[in-house]
C-alpha cells in the first residue's frame, strides 16, 4: 500500500504555530530553511515498518534532489516523490481539460494526507483517498497511523 504526504502545511510547517523537529546544524539550515513538523521521522519510519511504502505529493516546484537530500539529513527516505513537475507532465499532459492538483489514484496511492480542503473534495470527486491534516494536533501521527491501518484492512478486504 502507498501512503504520500503533501508538504507544505504538512510535513513542512511554521515553526511559529507547530512543534518542530530540532533545524539543521549551520550551515546545512541556510540551505534547507523547511522546519519538520515533530513527530515526522518517526512516522515515516513507523509507516515503512508496517509494510507501506511512503511518498511525497506535492503541489510545489522543489526539485527532487533537494527533497531528497533535505529528508535524508533527517534520516528519511521516501519510496517515490511527484511534485508539481511530474504532476504536470504524466497526469496534466496535454489533456484539455484542467485536471486537480493531485490525484493520488493515478500512481495506486491509497492514502494521501494533505492539508487542503479542496484536495480532500477533490478527493470525492476523483475517487481517491484523503486524510486532512491542517492544524496543530500532538496525536496527528497516531491519527495518520490510524487511518494507514483502517485503509490496509480495507483494501485487503477488497482483494480477498
């Protein structure tokens, strides 16, 4: 089962409003400038223990290099990342037609969590999967787990 996570909101967050993972050492916060949201590496790793593979859905234009690199300094790794790039070029293509700015559904995700209300009504519309996350909550990985879980079962339910 494939789990993504959008990240602005998300998994990045203002470390004004939410609790935080400790920022990178100097110089490594000059370029990486993105504060985690506490709890992230070892949601990630809870999620990648259970079986899931985990990966980033984002709206945004961050390249995939420096997703990769800015996470692995946290010691995450994810299983795959589409941000706005490769949304644009293997979902959008040349269809005519403006699509969301997510769909999960197209590379089998099962879950995404995502901050936005309309990715969560887009959600409905398109037939995929959404778990909304968009304000400080200490037990928002429990509750990501939570949801991990009930999704597993019911696809395993569907399948057997």
């Amino acid at each position: 089962m494939r789990i993504s996570f959008d990240l602005d909101d998300v998994l990045f967050v203002l470390p004004e409003k939410y609790e935080t993972e400790p920022a990178l050492p100097f110089p490594l916060n000059l370029r990486y400038t993105e504060r985690l949201r506490k709890g992230t590496p070892e949601l990630i790793h809870a999620l990648q223990k259970r079986g899931y593979e985990v990966w980033i859905y984002t709206s945004s234009y961050r390249r995939k290099s420096y997703l990769n690199a800015l996470f692995r300094l946290y010691g995450i790794h994810f299983d795959g990342i589409v941000n706005a790039q490769r949304h644009e070029k293997e979902v959008q293509r040349d269809r005519p037609r403006l699509m969301p700015t997510k769909l999960p559904n197209f590379y089998r995700i099962s879950l995404h969590i995502d901050d936005e209300k309309s990715v969560e009504k887009n959600g409905k519309l398109y037939g995929f999967r959404t778990l909304r996350i968009f304000e400080p909550d200490e037990n928002w990985a429990q509750k990501v787990l939570d949801e991990a879980d009930r999704i597993a079962k019911l696809e395993e339910s569907e399948h057997a």
